[in-house]
C-alpha cells in the first residue's frame, strides 16, 4: 500500500509548494524500495513557476505548520487512540477483518499524511541552509547546530513523560516498584495500576508511546509494548535524569550571525526564524502519522497471526506480517489464502535478507541535478532548498576510512567514548544498556523513546538530517552519520570514542 499513498502525499506538497516535479515515485523489487523522480509535464510548468512566488511571499509553510498544529496533529492523536482502544482478542474472526480494514486504511492514510507534510519542514530549511552557506561558506553540520531545541519530540520530550517523571519522583511506592526486578511486563502494568496520581500519568505515557514502531515504518518491527525492558530501562533513566548536554545555541547564533555579511544579517535572522520555527514538524509528521498508525497494524495482524497460529493454520503468529492484506482477510475468513510453509518462506527470506545486499540504483545512475541558474528566483530558491534538504537527508560521507577509524557526517557535536552496541534490527534493542553507543544501519524519530540509554549515535547511512542526526543533536549526545560500514567493521562491545566534531569513529580496542 506504501506507493500509492506515498505517491499522493508528494504530489500533494509539491504542488503545494511550486515545485518543478511531479513526485518521487516509490516501487518495490523483491522486498527492496526503490524510488526515482516523476517529471512534470509541461503544461504545469507555468502555474507551478507562480505559486513558487507566492510560496516564498507568503510563507506558505506557516499555513501547513498551523494546519498541523490546530487540526492535523490533534485529530491523528484522537483517531489512533480510538483505533489502539479496541482490543483485537475480544473480536471476534469477522470483526476483526472489519478492524484490520479500519486500521489498514488509517495506515495507508497517514503515510501519505507524513509525505504531505514533508516541505514545510524541508523548504524553510533548505532555504536557511542555502543562503547562510552561501553568505559564509560554513558546513551545514555548523549551521544545523542552530536549530537545535527546535524539535523537543526528537529527543522524546512530551507533557505526558513529564507528567510520569514527576508524579514518580513525588511517590516512594512508585520508585519502589519501577527499581524491582519483576518481570518488565509485570512492571508496566503494577505502573499503569498504581492508585496514586502515577498510575494515571503511567497510563497516558504508555498510551501515548507503547504501539509506536520503535524504528522503521515496516509491521515487520516491533512497538515499544513488546520491548518491556527497553522501555522500563529507558523511563527508569529519565527519571534519574538523562545528563545530555546543556545548550548553547544563543552563542552559536551570535558566532555564526557574526560572520554574516552586515547587508544581509536581517535576512539571516528572518530565514533562521522560519527553519527554527518548522524544523519539529520534520519528525513530528512521522511520529504522530504512520509510525503510530503501522505500530497499531502490528498489534492487530499479531493478533489474527495468533488466531491463526492457535488454529494450526501458520506456523507461527510472526508469519502472518509476511501476508498480504487479501491474504491477512482470507485467512481469517477461512477462505483459500497462501500456506503455512508458503508465509514461512516468505518470512525466512526477510528476515536472512538486507538491503545492503540489493543494488542501491537498478538500471543507469541517475542523472545530475538540473542546473536552476535559468529559472526564476522563486522557483529556483524553493528547487534548491527541497535539493539541498533531500541531499542532507540522504548523502552519507564518501570519506576514506583507516583501519580502526570511520569516517561519516559530523551530526551531533561532543566526544563521547564508550562500549559499542551494534544492533541489527529493532528486535534487539533489548540489548541495549544505558551508556552505550548505538551502532546501527538507521534510525527513524519514533527511536527517540530510547535515547535516555545511550552515550552516542553511529549509523551506516543517512545524512544530517536523517532522523538520527537530528535525535542526537535534539537530546545532546554525539552524533556521527553515513559511515557506510560501521555495522560490517564496528564490532559488538569494541570500545569506541565517537567524535561528534569531527564526524570520526575510533574503534579503541
């Protein structure tokens, strides 16, 4: 379902915002994305060149940006806790097609809400990015910096964790019972039951966080509920206080204002003011979209996976994800579907598979960006600013390694050295203890809820505004991006000091 909603959001905010293509247009080759640039047709060319003047006049991204705020935002919040309300094991087969339907169509509609939303983060960025760099040559690493605690839901901030850490603090029995070594599970629940104002507070926590993916946008991976310990270990180190760096944003400003040519220090305050005031929005869409909307999908093919399981139909409740969404009705209807072995297959071949493995271009590379310079102001400075954002979201380091560095993007400042943690997948977050160094492939923002554990952040791919250049510049850990091999060459629990200034990972011993 993931191209055609995706297709629509895009061609939602590039017509939007005057942009000179169509979309990006997603496929998918034995299980691996693939996705490439639709032209505009020409007839287009004319009234999209306008509405990129009156984007840029108007600043048409703060219209989105109260869109999402006033009525976007909160409806999503409402309608995913209607959805997560409904507990599959009381349905019975027939209901719980119809629910699966209800949350497959909610799914499909806030992917396309999350790519609908994408520019009004990007453009003003990009935007920033483009002519600061221009006025002083710094790299956008240094410039990004600016916008740091612009984006509190990045680094997992909400009034609802506040709301648990305070009513813990204020409650001996709470502390009591989150220090305990019951089981996890067990753990969460006695939390959610507690009479004391920390019940309630443990309630709109885990309500509000415990059916987000806690990374990808696949039902494959698994919601914060099935990672207990993780999410007990990570609550229990934000109410001891998590330690990330103090802020020095304002003197940041000032030093880098201070290299701003005189003439054009009112323009920089103006475009920093438009990046810092729409850069949240950059990861809010996916958190309050469809990481919320796949997680609840999970929780409910799961349950028809157990049914199934139970009934002797699949071999196991895990399989049932590898169906497809005819198939999932079919099965639990007792209609022809694909067999038990048949979902196994499907099964073994994700998960022994991974995109390194698949060419990352099908077909001849794409071409270089076209050159904007004949093309009018407006059109030509909304072009580059979606060039220069999706450059910095994509681009990892082409930097050479030495045997024991790695060279990436500089994301997140600070040095930090520490026991490498190298996860695969998000099944094995567990493994994850406070004080480590995250080594994995990527991150998405609903990874945030996990970032009280971690010392540092060093990923494979993705540029510096990847989501996890972002969550580490948002909660103040180091951060290094793009490394390409970090997973092949970093190994688990090596020693490492990941400098966040320089974009160099050192494996220590």
């Amino acid at each position: 379902m993931h191209p055609a909603a995706c297709l629509k959001g895009v061609q939602e905010f590039t017509r939007f915002y005057g942009m000179l293509i169509d979309a990006l247009e997603y496929q998918y080759v034995n299980g691996f994305a693939y996705r490439t640039v639709r032209p505009l047709a020409e007839t287009e060319v004319p009234q999209r060149m306008q509405r990129a003047e009156e984007v840029i006049q108007r600043k048409l991204w703060r219209e989105q940006l109260r869109d999402w705020d006033e009525t976007v935002k909160p409806a999503s919040v409402k309608a995913h806790k209607e959805l997560q309300s409904v507990d599959p094991a009381s349905l019975s087969d027939k209901d719980l097609v119809d629910h699966l339907t209800r949350c497959r169509n909610r799914h499909a509609e806030m992917i396309c809400q999350h790519m609908r939303f994408t520019a009004a983060a990007m453009v003003p960025t990009g935007d920033f990015l483009a002519h600061v760099g221009d006025w002083t040559g710094l790299p956008a690493a240094d410039l990004l910096e600016l916008l740091r605690g612009t984006s509190p839901v990045s680094a997992g901030a909400s009034a609802e964790l506040d709301h648990l850490i305070a009513s813990i603090k204020q409650d001996a029995a709470a502390q009591k019972l989150l220090e305990s070594n019951d089981n996890p599970g067990r753990l969460l629940n006695a939390l959610r039951r507690q009479k004391s104002e920390t019940g309630a507070a443990a309630s709109a926590y885990l309500d509000l966080v415990g059916y987000r993916l806690l990374d990808g946008f696949d039902i494959s991976g698994p919601v914060a509920l099935e990672l207990p310990d993780v999410l007990l270990r990570a609550i229990r180190a934000a109410v001891a206080g998590n330690g990330h760096r103090s802020s020095n944003v304002e003197d940041r400003i000032a030093d880098i204002s201070g290299q701003v040519p005189h003439q054009h220090r009112a323009q920089f305050d103006e475009l920093l003011e438009e990046a810092r005031l729409t850069y949240r929005i950059r990861d809010e869409r996916g958190v309050f979209s469809d990481i919320w909307a796949s997680g609840i999908m999970r929780r409910n093919v799961l349950a028809g996976g157990q049914r199934l399981a139970g009934k002797g139909r699949i071999h196991d409740a895990a399989h049932f994800v590898d169906a497809g969404f005819e198939e999932m009705c079919s099965l639990l209807s007792d209609a022809d579907g694909p067999s038990a072995d048949e979902l196994a297959r499907r099964f073994e071949f994700r998960t022994s598979h991974s995109a390194k493995e698949a060419p990352s271009v099908l077909g001849p590379p794409p071409p270089p960006p076209p050159d904007l310079s004949g093309l009018p102001p407006a059109a030509a400075r909304i072009m580059r600013a979606i060039d220069i954002s999706l450059g910095a979201l994509f681009g990892s380091s082409e930097a050479q390694h030495d045997v024991d560095m790695l060279r990436g993007l500089a994301a997140s400042r600070g040095v930090y050295e520490g026991p490498a943690r190298r996860v695969s997948n998000p099944a094995e977050f567990d493994r994850i203890i406070k004080g480590d160094v995250l080594v994995t492939e990527s991150t998405t923002e609903a990874f945030n809820i996990l970032l009280p554990l971690l010392g540092a952040i060093v990923t494979d791919s993705g540029g510096l505004l990847s989501h996890s250049a972002i969550v580490a510049r948002e909660y103040g850990i180091p951060g290094v991006v793009g490394t390409r091999e970090a997973t092949d060459r970093i190994a688990d629990g090596a020693r490492v000091r990941v400098d966040g200034n320089t974009g160099e990972v050192t494996v220590l011993e």
